[in-house]
C-alpha cells in the first residue's frame, strides 16, 4: 500500500489575474488531503465500488499515472474543504498522482506531477485554469505564477496551455519567505458556502469586457507585482494592509459576496490583514493574525468555519 499527501493553497495576492497576465502569489498550507492506493480485486473508493471510466478526474490520473486494466483499492481523507477556494482538487490530483505512480514502480519528478495535474485542473476548468493552485500543493512553500519569467526569484518550470481566450504561458518560480512572515498564524474562514472556480472564472472572462472592471483587474496586478518585493521584507503588517487593499479590488472585480466581507470586517481587528481568498463568489477568507483564536470565535460567531493553521513547507509526499 501506498500513501501520499500533498498540502492546501492559499492565494495571498493576484487570483483571477494570474489569467490575465498578472502574478499570482500562493503559499502552501497545513491542511493536507491524503490518498492511499492499494492492490484489489475490483475498483474501491473509500469503502465502495466505483467505475474510473466514470470518475473524470480520478479516472484521468489513473490512466495519466498508471492504468485503468488493474483494480485498486484508494482511500481519500482530506481535511481540506472542498469546492472551497483552498485547492482541494489540485491536492488530491497531486497526491494522487504520486501514490498511483509509486503504486507502479514509477518516481515521476514533482514537476511532472505538477503538469498532469494541471491538465486535469484545466479541462475541469473549462480551460482557463492557470497551474497557481497544482504547482503550490507539488512545491510547498511559498509559490510565484507569472507569465514570464522573474529573474529575482528561483525558476521551477513553465507551462503553456490553450484555452477559450487564446494562448497562455506561465512561468513557475519558489520564493523563500522569511520567517518573520511564515511564522505567523494563517486563519482560514469558511463562509460555508461552496464556489465554482469554473464559474468564478467565466464570470470574470465576462466582466473584463467592461472597462471599470479591467481597470480594477490592472490595479490587482500592479498590487500582486508590488507584493513580490513586500514579501521578501518579511513584515507581517505591511503584507496584512496589502492583503486587505487586494480584497477591496476583488470586490470590484466582482468576486467577493456580503458572507466573504463580513468574515473580512470580523476579524481585521484581530488581524494584520484579510481577504478572500481564491476563486471568491463563496468559499474562504484568509488572515495573517497574531490573534488567531479571537480571528477563531469571530469567524465562528457569524457562522463561518474557522481553520487555524500555518504555512507548509512541505509539498507533495510519499507517507510510506
Ligand atoms: C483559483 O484558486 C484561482 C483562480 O485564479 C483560477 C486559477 O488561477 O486557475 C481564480
């Protein structure tokens, strides 16, 4: 039997418009979806039969990372939650795509596990996924997507993928943050509600043909790139008042709903900074809080979901 995890995302700055050219600024964090893979004689899913042929994703990464002629028996515990902004498919195909690969005699590099995962990624996306949330649960740390390369910061890969607006090139770098930042607790708020990143994004694609929105769009960019050389000073506060003017962009860019700002404004008192985090629309906030438990009631008396955790340097691994 074989078992592996791989971590969470949380985007600190530049979601959406890392399909636009912009960078998107992502760390790894302590909540980890696990994936165990053993020999069977019919196809188990957590405790069930399944057919693979009609599972799209895990069918896709069982014959990318193996093959479908031999059954097998796959447990999935994640304590991420899903459809929820925090990359819970990208860990489970990333996890996923090493359990299957060891399972087979295979040490696939992270790189590849970073890439099939993010095709997966892409055709549930409808196309317009860029390799943000696989390429943190692969690397762990604290991930830059942009699309080209920054010679400041240490390049993994770059990848390119065709989708509905035309072509689109990423380049995949590490940032080592200092501990003064990473130390400090990330405070992850639930709104309860579930979001369509496929959704998210089409909504997007169809508000960038007006201008206002574009505009809003430009200065998440001009942000994302900023915070880049804000990140390696390391100050808390300075990433927290960042991290809060970002969420008063994505608000105008149409992302954000009442429950997301009312998380915000809950637990800025207790925070350096907060905003929501990923695709929007429902789904999770983030703060950076040296007060985490106070951010922990907060979130949990408007009837959030509070998750303290921490930033992971670890990415995707093998666990046996
Ligand atoms: C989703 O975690 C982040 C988005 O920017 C989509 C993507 O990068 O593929 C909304």
């Amino acid at each position: 039997m074989w078992r592996a995890d791989a971590p969470a995302k949380a985007i600190l700055f530049g979601e959406h418009a890392v399909l636009y050219g912009a960078p998107a600024i992502a760390i790894a964090i302590d909540l980890r979806a696990t994936i165990s893979v053993a020999k069977s004689n019919k196809w188990i899913l957590n405790g069930d039969e399944f057919d693979p042929k009609v599972n799209p994703h895990l069918g896709q990464l069982i014959s990318e990372f193996g093959t479908l002629q031999s059954p097998l028996s796959i447990s999935i515990d994640s304590e991420i939650p899903m459809a929820a902004g925090l990359g819970s498919s990208a860990a489970l195909s990333v996890a996923s795509g090493l359990a299957l690969s060891t399972f087979h005699g295979r040490n696939p590099s992270t790189e590849t596990l970073a890439r099939i995962a993010h095709k997966a990624e892409a055709s549930a996306q409808g196309g317009r996924a860029s390799p943000t949330d696989t390429s943190v649960s692969a690397l762990g740390g604290a991930v830059i997507v942009n699309s080209s390369i920054i010679k400041s910061l240490q390049h993994r890969w770059s990848i390119d993928l065709d989708g509905p607006d035309g072509h689109n090139h990423w380049d995949v770098h590490s940032l080592s943050i200092p501990t003064s930042l990473s130390s400090i607790p990330v405070v992850i708020g639930f709104t309860g509600k579930s979001s369509s990143t496929s959704e998210m994004v089409e909504i997007v694609a169809k508000n960038m043909k007006n201008p206002s929105f574009r505009s809003s769009m430009d200065a998440v960019s001009e942000l994302s790139s900023h915070a880049i050389n804000l990140l390696s000073e390391g100050d808390p506060k300075v990433i927290g008042e960042a991290m809060t003017q970002c969420h008063s962009l994505l608000k105008n860019i149409g992302v954000s709903s009442k429950e997301l700002d009312d998380l915000i404004e809950a637990v800025l008192p207790f925070s350096f900074g907060a905003k929501l985090t990923g695709a929007g629309g429902g789904g999770c906030i983030i703060a950076l809080s040296d007060k985490p438990e106070e951010c922990a009631d907060a979130i949990k008396e408007l009837g959030g979901v509070p998750y303290v955790t921490s930033f992971a340097e670890n990415g995707v691994e093998i666990l046996t």
